[in-house]
C-alpha cells in the first residue's frame, strides 16, 4: 500500500484503527484495522506534501492530517469504507505543519 517510506503513524482513542501516512513516494493516508492486521481504506492525503496524522481523541472516526501547506480533517464514513476529507480554511496563511497535537476536548489543533 504504501511504496516506499511510512511518514507517520497514529492510533485511534479506542485503538481499533491506525492510521498510516506515506512518505513523499505516495503521500497516501491508509486507515488499517488493527484486530486483523488489514487496510480498510485509503486516499490521497493531498496534493501537497503531507508530514503527520493524528486521531481526534475522543472519536476513533475522525482524524487530521497537515503538511506543506495543507490541514485537513478527515472523517472515516463506515458505511462506504470510505476517508472523507475538509480542507481546512487557513486564509492569507502559509505553514508547513510539522506536527499536530489535538486538545483533549477535540475541539482545537495545535
């Protein structure tokens, strides 16, 4: 699934889910069930390069990745096994996210 380098890897609350987030080489976000072992689903995390995932820390179907230039929140829709991404709305502002920690609450990014 991934090709060659895995960028960052994040567990859900619940850990049933891990998230995986492919190097420059595919740039891809793979959600995987963690009691079999296999993928479920995957998607492209952007078209910019992306450098960290994380799982909100009470849902185990929400998680965020951000790289050069890029946030975005992703939900994990089980009916249609499918990753569906927000672009988040940064404005005039320009940042590569380097890391991403998620409040306790759910309801800020840092």
């Amino acid at each position: 699934l991934h090709k060659v380098e895995i960028q960052a890897l994040d567990f859900s609350c619940d850990e049933q889910y891990l998230a995986s987030l492919g190097g420059q080489d595919d740039n891809a976000l793979v959600l995987w069930e963690v009691e079999t072992g296999r993928a479920i689903c995957g998607s492209p995390a952007h078209t910019n390069f992306s450098l960290d995932v994380k799982f909100f820390n009470n849902s185990n179907d929400k998680l965020v990745t951000g790289g050069n230039y890029n946030l975005q929140v992703w939900e994990y829709d089980l009916p249609n096994n499918k990753l569906r991404p927000t672009e988040a709305q940064l404005g005039q502002m320009q940042r590569i996210i380097k890391t991403i920690t998620v409040d306790h609450r759910d309801e800020f990014m840092y």
